[in-house]
C-alpha cells in the first residue's frame, strides 16, 4: 500500500467540505460536520497559515484521510487525525503519526515536543500514539462530552525531540507525591 501526504491548499475546500461531510468522525466533539460549516473552518485558517498545516493522507490516488497540525509557531505543537472510515484499521493512522512527527521534527527546529489528545476509549487512536512513540501525560477525568451529552475522559500523548531522535521514551513521573496514593 503505497501512503503519500499530499499538502493541503485553500484551492481545496471543496474537497475538504465534501470529506468531512461525506463521513462520520467518532471521538470528536461533533461526528458529523456540515459542509457549511468546513468551508467556515477552511476561511479561518485552520488548514493553513504560518500556525497550521494540513495533508491529505492518500492511497492509490484516493484521499483516505486527513493530518492537521496545530500552533507550529509554538515549541508544543498539536495534531488532529482523520480516517475515512472504509480505510480505518488498516495502518494509516499509525503510519501517519510517524510520518507527521517526522516531518514536524525535521521541519521545525524549535519544537521540542508535539501533542495529541484523544478520549480515553480511543483505542486505536491511543495504539497509533504508541506507534509514533508518543507517552501518555495527562489524564482529564470527565473532559471530553459526546455529542449524546455524556462525559468520557480525555487522555494527553507526547513525543518529546531527544526521544524521537534517541528512538527512546522517557516516562511521566507520575509517583512525585510522596503518600498521595493513601489519600
Ligand atoms: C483513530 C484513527 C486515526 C486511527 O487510524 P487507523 O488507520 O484506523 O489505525 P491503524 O490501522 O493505523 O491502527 C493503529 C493501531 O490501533 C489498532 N487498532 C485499529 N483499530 C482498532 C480498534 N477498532 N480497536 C482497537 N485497536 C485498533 C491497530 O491494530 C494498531 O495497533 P498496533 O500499532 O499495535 O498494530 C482512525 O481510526 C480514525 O480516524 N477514527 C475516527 C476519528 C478519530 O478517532 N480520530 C482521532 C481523534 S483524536
């Protein structure tokens, strides 16, 4: 399966408004979005601009999904990840972490760490954040509301530079409070 990352242009949003509405997207805030609504997001720049790229994830000539990078004038940027769903479990989502981390690393001197956050029944979301060696940091209790009204916890990955280039993982600290696990 040869997976290229074609860059993401303004010429694009209609392309764009037809693959957010042509799908549904679970663990977002919203599964379904509007047309109308991702040619707002394409306006406001949230696809392009000096803080925020985007790629299409393509197969074979086809767009199979969507990376965008999030604040990459700061040193901790962010990432969001798409799939359409007739090619979820197939390996994009892992192979497009890497690919991003990556291309923000080598592209971005001044990052020293990028983001992901997803909510916590995420399971393949969490396995690709594993994949591009990111490290779960933060646990948000009751952070992510679905669209049904219920709250599910939200869980923070990141990929540090000196891992990402040493091929290792460093861990949280996470027992820095000495007796707190009595309480
Ligand atoms: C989450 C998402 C990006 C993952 O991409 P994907 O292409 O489906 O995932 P992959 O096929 O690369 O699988 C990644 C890992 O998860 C595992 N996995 C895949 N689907 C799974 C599932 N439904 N349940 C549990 N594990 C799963 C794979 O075995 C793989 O594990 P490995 O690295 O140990 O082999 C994609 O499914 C998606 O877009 N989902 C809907 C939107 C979404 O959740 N976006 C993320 C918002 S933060």
């Amino acid at each position: 399966m040869e997976i290229t990352y074609e860059p993401f242009e303004p010429a694009h949003a209609e392309r764009l408004a037809a693959f957010l509405s042509g799908d549904t997207w679970p663990f977002h805030g919203a599964d379904v979005v509007g047309e109308a609504e991702a040619r707002r997001w394409v306006a406001e720049g949230r696809y392009d601009g000096p803080d925020n790229r985007a790629f299409w994830i393509t197969v074979a000539g086809e767009r199979a999904g969507l990376i965008r990078l999030m604040d990459l004038c700061d040193p901790t940027p962010l990432f969001d990840l798409r799939i359409r769903a007739g090619y979820r479990g197939r390996g994009l989502g892992g192979a497009a972490v890497v690919w991003l981390t990556g291309y923000v690393f080598t592209g971005f001197p001044d990052v020293r760490r990028i983001e992901g956050t997803t909510r916590q029944d995420n399971a393949a979301m969490r396995r690709a954040f594993r994949r591009g060696g990111y490290v779960k940091e933060a646990h948000h209790r009751g952070a992510w509301p679905s669209s049904d009204g219920r709250l599910h916890d939200a869980v923070g990955y990141a990929v540090l530079r000196d891992d990402w280039i040493s091929g290792t993982t460093t861990p949280a600290d996470w027992d820095d409070e000495p007796g707190a696990g009595d309480r």
